[in-house]
C-alpha cells in the first residue's frame, strides 16, 4: 500500500484480476446452493401452513405451495378464515421470495461484472 502525494489516497500495489474461471464456478454452486435453500425453506413453511392452518392433506399441501411458490397459482379452494389469512400472506411471501432468490443467483455474475468494469478503469 503506498499514499498518492497529490491526491492523499491510499492505493495497493498488487495487480488487480478477475476470479480465476474454476473458482468462480464455485462461487455461482454455491450461490445456487444458497438460493436453493431459501426456496427449500419457503416451501417447507408453505407446506406446514397449507396443511395446519388450510385444513389440507399433506401432499395437497405440498401442492398448492409449491403452485404459488412458482407463481402458478393456488390448486385446492381454502374454506377456513385462518387458511385463507396465511395462503395470502404466503402468496405476497412467494412473490418476494421469488425475486430475492433470483437475485442470489445473479449477484456472482453481477459482481464480477462490476469488477471487469473496475479493473478496466485502472
């Protein structure tokens, strides 16, 4: 690290590069593996709302948030008021799960873009 007199600013002497290729192969399973997981979860708490506050057998349950969880749409009608409470919060949850999982996996790709556009600045 050496100080610029003029401007007063730190800067590092290293060569600056991108990721090498296989270990940025890494980084996007493992970011896939991450959203995959949240989806996992989403769809776990989906399924257990379905079934005990839905009243619906468990694979409908499975079903129907899976449905909404894809955006697709619900399967089976709810006939309770607490069911119908949590498939609509469930159905705004999916909505923005749906966009916070895409952009898990964008955010590598994203990132090295952003770096390629740094290091072409220097």
């Amino acid at each position: 690290i050496r100080d610029d007199l003029v401007t007063g600013v730190q800067t590092c002497a290293l060569p600056i590069s991108l990721l090498p290729p296989h270990r940025f192969f890494w980084r996007v399973v493992g970011f896939l593996g991450l959203s995959a997981v949240v989806v996992a979860i989403a769809l776990g708490i989906g399924v257990l709302g379905y079934h005990y506050l839905g009243g619906l057998p468990w694979i409908d349950a499975l079903v129907n948030a899976s449905m909404i969880l894809g955006g697709m749409g619900p399967v089976d009608p709810i006939t309770n008021q607490a069911g119908k409470l949590f498939a609509s919060a469930y159905a705004l949850f999916s909505g923005l799960l749906f966009i916070g999982a895409a952009s898990l996996v964008l955010t590598p790709f994203v990132h090295r873009i952003m770096h390629q556009l740094h290091i072409e600045d220097e």
